[in-house]
C-alpha cells in the first residue's frame, strides 16, 4: 500500500483548507456536474468520466458518467490523487506501460482501466482540490490539444464551484445575475454537445469550435463572480451550517 504523505503537495494543509471553504466534498450528486461529467467522456470518446474532489484521506466523486455507484475510494488507489499532487493535468496513455507506482491500482486493474487523463481543479490561490477526468478501457493517445481542452473544461467546473457557493450563500433564493450564470451553463452543455459528431471521435474542428464555446463561457462566469462578489468565508459558514452534518475527511 503506498504512503499516503507521499500523494501531499507541499502545501497540503493549505490545499485542504481550501477544499473545506468550498462546502462541496461528500455532497450529494447534483444535475449540472453529472452533465459536465458526461459531457466530458462523449467530447473524447471514453466509457468514464469523473468529478473528483480530494480530501485528506479520500477521494470524493461528485459526478461520474459510467461508472454508476461510484462514491468515493481511498486516496492511496486514486490516480487523481496522483492530479492532485503534480497540479498539473496527468495524462496515463498506457497504465500498464509502465504502472503508475503512487498509487494502489487494483481499483483500476478491477476495471480493466488502461487509459487516465486527469486535468487539476485549481481554485484562484492556485489549489488543485480535485480533478476532472477521463477513462477508458483502451489505451490510446491523447493529444496536446486535447490536453488543453481537457485543461479548459477543468476550468468550467471549477468556475461551477464557485457559483455554487455564492448559491449557498443565498438560502432564500439566488440573485438574478446568478440564476443567469447557471442558466448559461446550461446552455453551454447544450451548445458543446451540439458540436459533437453522432457517431465516432470528434476532429480538431470539433475541439477548436467547442474550445470557443468554453472560453466565452469562462468570460461569462468571470463576469457573474465579479457582479455577484465572492463571499466571505466566516459568513459563508454560518450560512450552510445547517447544510453540513460533518466533513468528510
């Protein structure tokens, strides 16, 4: 079993603490993430894909997209653990040439995985809480532009993060500005799935028309966050409090 310290960033107390303020690991699934989540696998064509967010000892799946009933595992067999610890998007084209020596695979041998591409979720401080990934069964090559929309999708959620604790700090009802901002993600979700072919892998095209999509999209979010004002943390608190009955650890 590997050492769960050696999958710490160097700032893992701080990485922590950032995911904590964010009220979001071990809550239940919720529509808009399942959504990204299988957006995701069907823009690159793989059987999995997951929304993950990493606490001190576990791995927290707030979305999947086939892989049904998945909830959380152990840090030490996740290789978004692995995400986590480089901040860095991780690609694995091959798990078993070679494995990947930092974590337990046997959750991934169980699977019969053989292809990982993790991309971090980075809060402003530059924290990777989690990570968005993609999975499949067969090894294959993912490319540098690929990467980068794996990159800009990692993004979205994590612009979706944020406004879902601006929502919660508005427990009687959201602002206008955000009911907006959720209502254009939706549409995004929408647009991106659009652009997909009906059968088969998508083309650089493809990609280069739905990376526009998403980089209108963060420019919109960007500009929601600004209007609406990111909440104080304390006062944050004390407004989901009656939300959280503990934290996972």
């Amino acid at each position: 079993m590997p050492d769960l310290t050696t999958l710490f960033p160097a700032q893992e107390q701080q990485r922590q603490q950032a995911l904590q303020e964010l009220y979001i690991a071990g809550t239940p699934p919720e529509e808009l993430f399942d959504d990204l989540a299988a957006l995701s696998a069907l823009i690159f064509d793989t059987s999995i894909s997951l929304i993950s967010l990493v606490t001190r000892e576990a791995v927290w799946f707030k979305a999947q997209a086939g892989l049904p009933g998945a909830v959380w595992l152990p840090r030490q067999d996740s290789l978004c653990s692995v995400v986590v610890l480089r901040g860095a998007t991780t690609v694995f084209e091959n798990l078993e040439q070679p494995p990947c020596q930092l974590v337990n695979q046997a959750v991934a041998r169980e699977l019969q995985l053989r292809f990982y591409a993790g991309s971090p979720l980075l809060t402003r401080q530059g924290y990777a809480i989690g990570a968005l990934c993609v999975l499949d069964q067969q090894p294959r090559v993912f490319t540098t532009e690929e990467q980068l929309l794996l990159r800009q999708l990692a993004r979205l959620v994590m612009g979706t993060i944020e406004l879902r604790l601006v929502a919660l700090y508005h427990p009687t009802g959201p602002p206008p500005a955000l009911t907006s901002a959720f209502r254009y993600l939706g549409t995004t979700v929408d647009r991106i799935a659009g652009q997909l072919p009906v059968a088969g892998k998508a083309t650089s095209d493809n990609y280069r028309l739905i990376g526009r999509i998403l980089a209108d999209t963060e420019q919109v979010l960007a500009g929601a966050q600004q209007t609406l004002g990111a909440p104080a943390t304390a006062r944050t608190a004390l407004a989901v409090q009656h939300l959280l009955s503990a934290r996972p650890t």
